[in-house]
C-alpha cells in the first residue's frame, strides 16, 4: 500500500511553530525555529549538514479514510531518546541541546538526565556537545560545551540550593556568546570555531 | 503546562513493529528492529553512538483530556528530510539508510532522491554514507558505500531498463557481505571497520 505524504512547507513550518507556542511542548519554540533556519542556511552553502530530530511519537490507532492515505487518529508525545539536534560539521559529528528560557538562570529541570548522559557520551567518542541556552530576557544566546556543563550539574546534584544557570556563570566556565544576524539567523557555527577548533 | 510523555518499553517496541508491518510503512520493519538492537547493543558497550530517527510526524489537532496530558487526535506521516539511522562511530560521522526486499533485485522506487542526495553530500563532508540492503529472499545482507551506489543510480536514470540492483552486482562494485549473529544480531560495523578504516 503506498502512503501519500503531506509535503511540509515553509508555511507548515511555521504552522508547527504556532501549534508548538500553544503551550504544548517548551516554550523555545521560537528559538528552535530560528536555529533550524540557520541550519537551513549551512545545508545550502554547504557548510554543516545538520538536521532537528523529529519530535517522537507514540502512535496508537491509523485510520485509512482512502486506501492511499494513512490518518493517525491517536498518538501521544515521547520522551526524545537523544538531543534535538545532530549532524556533521567540518568532518566531526556534531551533536546539542538548545533550550531557552524567560528566567535570568537556566534550570537544570528543563533538560532530562538521559539528554546530557548522551552528550557526555558523544564526548567521551570524540564528537562536538554542547548545550545552546537562550536567555529572553537578557536578549543573550551562550553555547557552552558538555564537560563544564556537565561538571555544573554534578555540583548542582549535591548542592541543592544550586538547580540553574546564569549567564554570567556560563562566561565564567568558559561558555561563548552567540550573536544575532541575518544569514544566517544565528551563526553558532562561529562559536563552534572559535571553541572546538 | 507539564506534558506527561508514555515511557517507551522494549515491549512497546514490539507494538510498534506490529503496527507497521500492518502494511502500513515500507516492509522493512523487522530488519529495522533488528538494527535498532544492534545499535542499543553497540551503545551499551560503549563502540558507537546511532540512534534510529523518529519517524516525522505532521501534527494538525491535539487534544486535552486531562491538564497534565495530550492527546493526538489527527496527523500525518510525512516524508523523512534525511535518513533513518545516524551517528558516531570511532570519532566519524556515520550516516545511512537501511533497506529490505522480498525480491532478488532492490529497485530504486524505494529510496528516495532526496535521501540519496543526503547521502551523498554526508560524503563529501568527510562522513561515513552508505545503504544497508536486506534481500530477504537471499537471506544476505550488503552494505554499500554512497559512491559506487550513487553512480548505479546515475546510470539508471539513463538507462530505462536499469531500475534495480541484485545482491550480485553489490559484490563487484565493493559491497561488503554482513552476517548475522547473536551479539549483536547485524554486526554491520565489522563491515563499516573493513570498508572504511
């Protein structure tokens, strides 16, 4: 049986940022999309092939309203297995997290333990980790790699009155800042350079 | 609003094998569990980072039948932007697309353009890209580098009646023989360690 795919568009796309905003999933949904904007950006000057993992889904009932068309009726969001977003950049696989937040400090509640044990382990292999935080409020973007980010939240495990970060500790530990454009949206590649290489 | 996620299951797993064999993705999905296992296998004992990606899902109308939960109440599949399986593997960027038939021959139709272009693309950025075909008839399994793969496909667009690739002329263009096993079940990264290292 051939499955007749719905072809996504720029307009989806922002259709899906509008479904997202809606309270459903985080709220970095902008952020998200200006990222994958800019990866768009990388793919077509050839500079970084990276991709946002779909979001997964449980799938629980398909109805089929025409033989060549498959609806799913019931589904329920997953818990990603991984990070957001992978892919490969001057030969070296690369792999992060983005989050954002409108507090002054990131809390460590808004990325799953699993999520920065797989970013250690891509470490551990050789490959780029890092965390991408947008603070709102501060209009700031930090990128800061697993190891300090990782060592933070060990401390943070036994210090309870430390659950966050601010921006100003991610400068302290090393953690590069992002800056705005317009092509791309916005140029972490360049903080990947000026860290990893 | 917190979103309650469903825990995946290895019994859930097994499900979700059951729901597409109904006819409903490509035919592949045995072989492609036994690839997910293969890979948690290299996971564990720590040789390579490869996950499967999600499959896209287009989400049009959620429900909420509680606070805490949401329910998917109408979607679409949509068509993969890359591949199903990437990854890192001793510090590279590895990359690929697994594929079964029940015939002697693998046609074409099966892959989409756009995947092979990924492919192809990983390649020239300094990655590991290739198709893992199961011919199930034959009971043999050939990984095959983006290269060679991608001049086949070149020369069947030329020539009409150039729509396929049989197992035997995987072999002369290079392709490595994968055998099955039990620790993992496809141990296709001793094929990768011949091919590429």
């Amino acid at each position: 049986m051939k499955i007749k795919y719905s072809n996504p568009s720029l307009n989806q796309k922002f259709q899906q940022v509008k479904i997202h905003s809606n309270g459903l999933m985080n709220r970095g949904m902008l952020f998200e999309n200006e990222l994958n904007l800019s990866n768009e950006y990388y793919r077509i000057h050839q500079k970084a092939i990276i991709y946002k993992k779909p979001t997964p889904v449980q799938i629980v009932k398909v109805d089929y309203p025409k033989r060549s068309m498959a609806r799913i009726v019931e589904a329920y969001y997953q818990t990603p297995s991984t990070t957001d977003y992978n892919g490969i950049y001057r030969g070296k696989y690369i792999d992060y997290e983005a989050k954002e937040t409108d507090n002054l400090s990131f809390s460590f509640k808004h990325i799953f333990p699993h999520q920065i044990e797989h970013l250690v382990n891509v470490d551990k292999m050789g490959g780029i980790a890092f965390v991408i935080i947008y603070y709102r409020k501060l209009e700031k973007i930090y990128l800061i790699d697993i190891k300090p980010f990782y060592q933070l939240y060990l401390d943070n495990l036994k210090d309870d009155s430390k659950k966050s970060i601010k921006a100003t500790e991610i400068e302290s530990l090393g953690g590069v800042s992002v800056s705005r454009g317009y092509t791309p949206l916005i140029d972490y590649l360049k903080a990947v350079d000026s860290y990893y290489f």
